[in-house]
C-alpha cells in the first residue's frame, strides 16, 4: 500500500474531525454519528482509523483525569 497522498490525507483528517466534533456534541452517542463514522472509515487507511479510535479514548481518559473525575473500576482500587 502507498502512502497516502496530500490530499487523501486531508480528506481522512477533516472526516475525522467532523466524525470526532459529532461524538462531541452527542455526548459520545456513536448510534447518531454513524453516517460520519461510514465516511471516517471511508476516508482513511484502517490503520490510521485504529489509531485515530484509540487515541480519541486516549485523549478523553486524559481530560477526564486532569478534571479530576476519573473513577478507578473496583477491581483496581482493591490491588
């Protein structure tokens, strides 16, 4: 597989901005995001989605636990 182009690129991070600002706005409601996430996995080479997916928990375990809400799962808090 060739690496994407310039433009190929674009097109993959833009859809998966609009994918990503969806979730946002829907309070990560995947169901009403669905149409964008076809064109998020469309757009981009599924690694890159692999990457991209885990990445977004990632990210929002990390604001989560910088806001101080993060609550460790019961099996964890008896280790």
């Amino acid at each position: 597989m060739a690496a994407p182009s310039m433009k190929e690129r674009q097109v993959c991070w833009g859809a998966r901005d609009l994918y990503w600002r969806c979730l946002d706005d829907n309070a990560e409601d995947a169901a009403r995001c669905q149409q964008l996430r076809s064109s998020f996995e469309a757009s981009c080479p599924q690694q890159w989605i692999k990457y991209f997916d885990k990445r977004r928990d990632y990210l929002k375990f990390k604001e989560k636990f910088e806001a101080g809400d993060f609550q460790p799962s019961r099996s964890t808090e008896n280790s």
